[in-house]
C-alpha cells in the first residue's frame, strides 16, 4: 500500500502531521494540518482525506518459535488455532485468515 500511495501523483502524503481542525458545508471542504517537526500550520482545501498509521505484527518475539508466513501472521492448522506439537494457541491479532476478496467484503461488511 505504501508503495502505491507515494507513486500516485494525485496523493499528497504528509508526514508527521496531524489534523487539528476539519471544516465542512454540508460535505468536507478543508482541512487544517499542523507539522510536527516545523510547528507550521497550513490550510487545504479537499473534499476527502484518508490517515494511515503504520503496523507492525506482535510477533517478532517469537523468534522462530512459532511457524510464520511470510507477513509474518501465525500459521493455523485448522480453525481452532491450535498450533505446533506443544499446544500452543495463536492470539486472535495475530493470526490472519486469507480469505477471498468476496468473502472478506462479506465478512467485513457482517461484522460492522
């Protein structure tokens, strides 16, 4: 995703930035951002925005104790999550269920 956002020429990504005021006639007009690093504020005028934090899974310590895939989400076995010959059982954050992309708008959409 990131790769994608910072070569599309229509996203302007602004770093270490936050959003101190929103403003509005009867949809989003503009936005007010405040740097930082520099402290300057500035005025934009858009009709919609999109923030993004970063994510880091909370399983690099484990250390080769459990079996990853490559994003380094837990593998399952089955949908118990019962992993490994020890017993261990994955946390609900860090296993990923690869769904197909039908299935998960469905699912997201059930679960709102």
């Amino acid at each position: 995703m990131q790769c994608r956002a910072l070569s599309n020429p229509k996203i302007e990504v602004l770093w270490n930035s936050k959003v101190t005021e929103a403003y509005e006639e009867r949809s989003l007009g503009g936005l007010k951002e405040n740097n930082m690093m520099s402290g300057e504020v500035t005025d934009f005028n858009v009709y919609e925005f999109f923030f993004a934090i970063g994510h880091e899974l909370a399983t690099k310590f484990l250390d080769g104790q459990l079996e990853v895939d490559s994003d380094g989400y837990v593998i399952m076995r089955s949908a118990l999550a019962w992993l490994g010959d020890r017993n261990e059982c994955a946390v609900n954050d860090e296993i990923q269920v690869k769904l197909p992309t039908t299935m998960r708008k469905s699912v997201s959409s059930w679960c709102l």
